[in-house]
C-alpha cells in the first residue's frame, strides 16, 4: 500500500475509535445515572420500601449492567470489524486484574450460592497489554463460568508461568454444564451459543467468545477449552509475559 493511504487509512480508523468511544461514552453515561438514583432511591428509602418495591429496584440495576455490558461489547467488535483497535499497553498486575473482576461479580456468586477458588502462582511476572482488554477477558470467561454452572457450583482460576518461562497461563474452570465436542470448536464464532440449556434463565448472545479470542490474539496469546458435558469446562489462555502485543 503506498505510504500516504496508508495514512488516511490511519487516521480515519483513528478518527473512528475516537467516534466510537464518544458514542460508548455517551450510551453510558444516563446508564450510571438511572444505577446511581435507583442505588439512592433503594439506600435512602430502605425502611419504607415492599419487598416487591425492593426487588423491582433490584431489577433495574441487573438490566442496566446488561446493557452496560452490551454497549461494551458491540462497540468492541464494530472496533476490531473496522480495523479501529488501539491499544494501550502498559505493565498489568494480573492478580489485581482477577480480584477485582471477581470484586464486580460478587453480587452474582452470592446469589447463585457459588464458590470461587484463585489459585496464583508466586512471583508472576508483569505482563504488558491493554488493561482494558485484559479486563473484558477475564470478565467474559468468569461470566460464563458462573452463568453456566448451576447454583452451589464451583470454578476455579490458575495462573502458572510456562515452562520455558515465556507466556503466562491462565485457566478458569467450573464444574458446570459442560461443552459438546461438536460445540467445543464453534463457541468461538460470534452469535453462536450451544444447544444445551443453561442452568437458569439468563441472556445469551454469543458474542462474549468472540471478543475473548479476539483480545487474546491482539496480545499474541492462544485459547482453547477442555469440556466434558454434565461435567464441567476448562478454559485456558495464553498471554506472554513479555511483550508479545501485535500493533495494528
Ligand atoms: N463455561 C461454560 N460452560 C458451558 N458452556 C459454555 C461456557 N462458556 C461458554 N459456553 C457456551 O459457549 C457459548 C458462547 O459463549 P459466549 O460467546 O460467551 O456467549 P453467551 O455468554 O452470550 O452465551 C455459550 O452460549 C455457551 O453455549
Ligand atoms: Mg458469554
């Protein structure tokens, strides 16, 4: 490609991530004042609220973390289909990262009885990637973990340094529902969600696993899953322990 349209083709994508973040910022924006005011309205009025009132209450804030969620995943994939991502790399702490992913979850794992165990190897190097992205894979594997194990279930996170001390590996596993061989190799694609029913209603949309293989690949690491059906799903990545980004 000639050097000058590569630069427009540069700038535009910048010009669109910039667009994109503008409109993520903006959709986000009312969302954390309708959590705000419920949050005040459920604090302020405790004493004098229904149970029911309560509950509904309880439902707006669920939703609005839906949507949050939603809002941050489609704008993820309209970045990576535009060839808009950018990253910023910097040194990440992966044990701060999982504790406050599990941190956001707590109100979930308490609610469906669940168990956590974190398993971190001593001395684990920093890594260098985009918090951001770091985040969202962690966020999107624990989510699934939890939402596809039944109440009382358990899942477990490992990080281990590789033997020849070049990547990090990390692995989440639960005892839930588990993954068909069938399905083992479709998860991956956007929109697809397998056939077996989860263990209680909840949203599927197919797009988390997508955006998980998308963000490990940006950081040159790998994904692969292990699964027995009625047994239970083990994911493992990859992410290296050095600089390994891929810059687009
Ligand atoms: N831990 C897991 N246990 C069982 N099935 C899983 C697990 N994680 C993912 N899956 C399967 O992979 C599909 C795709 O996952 P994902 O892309 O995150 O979509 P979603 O969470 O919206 O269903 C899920 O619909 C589910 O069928
Ligand atoms: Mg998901």
């Amino acid at each position: 490609m000639a050097p000058q349209t590569q630069k427009n083709d540069q700038l535009e994508n910048e010009i669109h991530s910039d667009f994109l973040d503008v409109i993520a910022h903006e959709l986000r924006a009312p969302l954390s004042s309708i959590k705000g005011y419920a949050s005040i309205l459920y604090h302020n009025r405790e004493k004098n609220l229904t149970d029911k009132q309560k509950q509904q209450l309880n439902i707006i804030n669920k939703n609005v973390d839906k949507l949050d969620v939603l809002i941050n995943n489609v704008l993820e994939l309209m970045k990576r289909d535009s060839g808009a991502v950018r990253l910023y790399i910097e040194p990440i702490q992966l044990p701060e990262i999982i504790n406050s992913v599990i941190e956001d979850f707590e109100p979930i794992i308490l609610e469906n009885h669940q168990k956590i165990s974190v398993n971190m190897q001593d001395d684990l190097p920093v890594i260098y990637g985009d918090i951001h992205k770091i985040i969202q894979i962690f966020s999107n594997l624990l989510s699934n973990a939890l939402k596809y194990t039944p109440n009382g279930g358990k899942i477990n996170i490992d990080t281990n340094i590789t033997t020849n001390d070049q990547e990090i590996l990390v692995s989440i596993n639960d005892n839930g529902i588990g993954i068909s061989k069938e399905d083992q190799v479709k998860i991956f694609q956007r929109f697809y969600t397998a056939k077996t029913a989860p263990p209680r209603t909840c949203d599927r949309i197919g797009l988390g696993l997508d955006i998980v293989k998308g963000n490990i690949e940006l950081h040159n690491g790998k994904i692969w899953v292990d699964s027995k059906p009625g047994e239970g799903s083990t994911f493992y990545f990859t992410l290296p322990s050095t600089t390994g980004v891929i810059d687009e």
